[in-house]
C-alpha cells in the first residue's frame, strides 16, 4: 500500500477594504462546512453583481477548485496572484489549487517559496509537507509537519498529516528493506494514536511481515475492544491463522469479517474476503471444496477480473499451466498478468524466467507490494545469491537502485 497525505484545506481569506461593506459571512460558511458546490454559486453571483473584489475572487477559487473546477481554478489563481503579487494568501491558495489537481511538483515548487517567505506560516509548511508526502519524499514531509506543529501545537489537521505522512515513512522503509526501523516508526506513532485503526492496523501487518505474529494477534486484539467486530481486523486475524496452518479457523474468522459489514453497506472490492477463503482452501489443499466455492461466487459476481483472479490460483496450486496461461491471457500487458507469469515460472523451476517478469514488474510498477514480497520469496528459494540492479522511475523523474536477492545463478 501506498500512502498519500490527506490535503486540509485552509480557509485563507484576503479581506479587502471593499469586503467590508459586503456581507459574504453565508459563503464563509459554505466553505467551512464543505458546501463546496453551493459556496460556488454563492460567490459567482456576488461576483456577476459586480462584487468582483479579491475576497469573493479567492472564495470563488476555492469553491471551483473544491467542487471539481481544479484546472480552472488554477487558473483564476494564477491570474490573481499576477494581479496581486504580494498578496501572501493568495499564493497559498495559489499552491493549494495544484493539490486539487494532483499536481504534486508544481505545488511543492510554490510551497518552496512561500516558506522561505514566511517560515512561521502554519499553511505553508503544513501545504508543504502535504506536498511531499505526496511525491513520496515521507522522511522530508516528517520534518516539516513537525514544524507545522510547533507552530501550531496539536492542531487537528497537522496532527492527521502527521499520521499519514508516518505510516508512508514506515512503508517506504519496508520497501528499502529496513523492516527494523519501519516496526520502530510504527510503534512509535502507535503511542501517539493509541485507537487508531490505521495505525494500529498498519503496525499489525508490519509485525506479520517480520514475522512477529503474536505481537500483531495482540494489537489486532487491543483494536477489538476499543472498535468492536471490525472487518479489516477480522481479515488480518484469519490471515495470522493461515500462516499458522490452522486453516478451518482462518475460513471460520474470515465468514466473521463477512457479516461484520454494516448492514446494506457493500465493501470496496466484494470479492476481497471471498478471495481469502478460497485462498484459504487452496493453502489447506482442499481443492474440491475451493472449486464448489469459487463456482458458487461466480453465480453472484460480475467482478470478472478477481474471479480470475480466484480460478488462477486454484488452477496454479493444482498446476494446471495450460489452463492459467488461458485464464490470464485476456490481462496480458497488466501487473496482474506480470504476477501470475513469474508465480508460475517459479513453481514450474524457471527462476531465470520468473525474475524476467519480476524486472517488467519493477521497472513499470516501481511502487509494487507484490515486487517486495516477490523478491523475498525469490530470495528463499535457492542457494546462490546474486544482486542485479534493479533501476526504478521515481515520481519526481529521476532514478534511482534497489537492490534485491535472487537466489539463483544469473
């Protein structure tokens, strides 16, 4: 998983000598609660009115960029900020209307300078670690939200950033291979955010991942009794019992996560928790109950790609290469495809062909989960190591080397 920066958006509002003779306060409002669309309205009419001031100009912006408008209200912002250079608020907002549209460098070049002009800016340096917590860069965008946070002590929204910004750092260094410091970076906003479900989920995935399944069974159970029956616990709990081998209790804990949903409310990917009971019984090697389970969810799914998904693995246990290559042809040029071609390389005892997929996953998924774990697994499965140079696109364009063990003679 990836992290981004959750971007709050900061009411910063230029009240201009003509303002003050406008009652715009209905507006204001609009944009704290997040009526964005109807803050939009709001101030488009005032501005056809002829109450076309910087004031109304900004909220307007922010109503645009807020409600959808992102390019356009960059460009309104743009064409403010050039009428109205030394205007610092509008700079802000300025930088801000990149966030909305996802342009990440841009912004961050802005935050650049507004912090070199106003290091005490609590919306610069809180937009500019936001902004770098976005193009990835976790161990800078940590630095400066800690200093968001000496200027403002405790603020809610630092405080968030800071969370997100921290469990992307710990990710990272799981990817580097510094598990070490990632379980330490985790437990030590754990501390910070004891009930905090993504924290505290986070830290239990990064403790399965180092293999220490007892401390993750007993933060997975501290976030029990302070959230109740929840989903994503039930699911990482059947998880802990399938790498235990207790199969039946991982299928009987993961139909727990299933009626855990609230009631009427669908799960982002349906088929996730029916993946892992299948999974579940093609680890245990019951096949023929795996069969009749993933025929029946085929009666009651139009997700077509898990479905595959489901049909490749069971089909890969069984090693049925013909029928895989048959399944996964129609996603040939995917990350998927790539997955399932260097699984089945490798069951079949072709680690030179496996690893060629596994490099096609690397130079075009550099942010891969399944590369990491991949690799690992690759690194297990021989006797000699070699470490080929694995060259990765980073999001600012530049590269950058991962090495990773493949255990086998190149």
């Amino acid at each position: 998983m990836s992290y981004q920066t959750c971007t709050y958006f900061f009411i910063c509002l230029f009240i201009s000598a003509t303002a003050i003779s406008q009652d715009y306060t209905p507006g204001f409002k609009m944009l704290e609660v997040g009526q964005f669309d109807e803050a939009r309205v709001f101030f488009k009419n005032q501005i056809d009115l002829g109450n076309d001031d910087v004031t109304a100009q900004l909220c307007y912006g922010r109503a645009l960029g807020l409600s959808g408008g992102t390019e356009e209200a960059n460009k309104l912002f743009e064409k403010l900020v050039d009428e109205n250079p030394e205007n610092y608020e509008l700079k802000l907002n300025y930088a801000e209307s990149y966030m909305w549209g996802k342009q990440y460098q841009d912004a961050r070049h802005l935050y650049v300078q507004l912090v070199a002009q106003d290091s005490t800016s609590f919306p610069a340096v809180l937009g500019y670690a936001n902004a770098l917590s976005s193009l990835k860069e976790y161990e800078a965008a940590a630095a400066n939200v800690e200093k968001a946070l000496i200027i403002k002590v405790n603020n809610p929204n630092a405080l968030v950033s800071k969370k997100y910004i921290t469990m992307g750092l710990a990710e990272s260094q799981k990817l580097d291979n510094r598990e070490n410091d990632a379980v330490a970076t985790l437990e030590k906003i754990d501390t910070l955010y004891p009930n905090d479900l993504d924290v505290g989920m986070s830290l239990a995935y990064m403790y399965m991942d180092t293999g220490q399944l007892e401390k993750a069974e007993q933060r997975l159970l501290k976030l029990q009794q302070a959230h109740g029956p929840q989903t994503r616990v039930y699911r990482a709990q059947s998880t802990i019992r399938l790498r235990q081998l207790e199969y039946k209790q991982a299928v009987d804990i993961i139909k727990l996560a299933k009626e855990s949903y609230p009631k009427g409310q669908r799960p982002i990917s349906p088929t996730d928790l029916e993946l892992q009971v299948a999974s579940t019984y093609i680890s245990a090697k019951r096949y023929d109950e795996a069969t009749d389970y993933i025929n029946q969810l085929g009666k009651d799914t139009t997700n077509l790609r898990k479905m595959t998904e489901l049909k490749s693995n069971l089909a890969l246990a069984e090693r049925a290469y013909d029928e895989v290559g048959q399944l996964v042809e129609p996603y040939k040029g995917t990350e998927f495809y790539e997955q399932v071609q260097a699984r089945m390389e490798l069951q079949k005892g072709n680690p030179r062909q496996s690893n060629k997929h596994l490099k096609t996953i690397g130079e075009k998924y550099p942010e891969s989960v399944f590369h990491y774990y991949f690799s690992k697994e690759l690194d297990k499965a021989f006797y000699t190591t070699v470490k080929p140079d694995i060259t990765f696109l980073d999001d600012n364009g530049g590269n950058h080397v991962r090495l990773f063990s493949l255990d086998f003679e190149s």
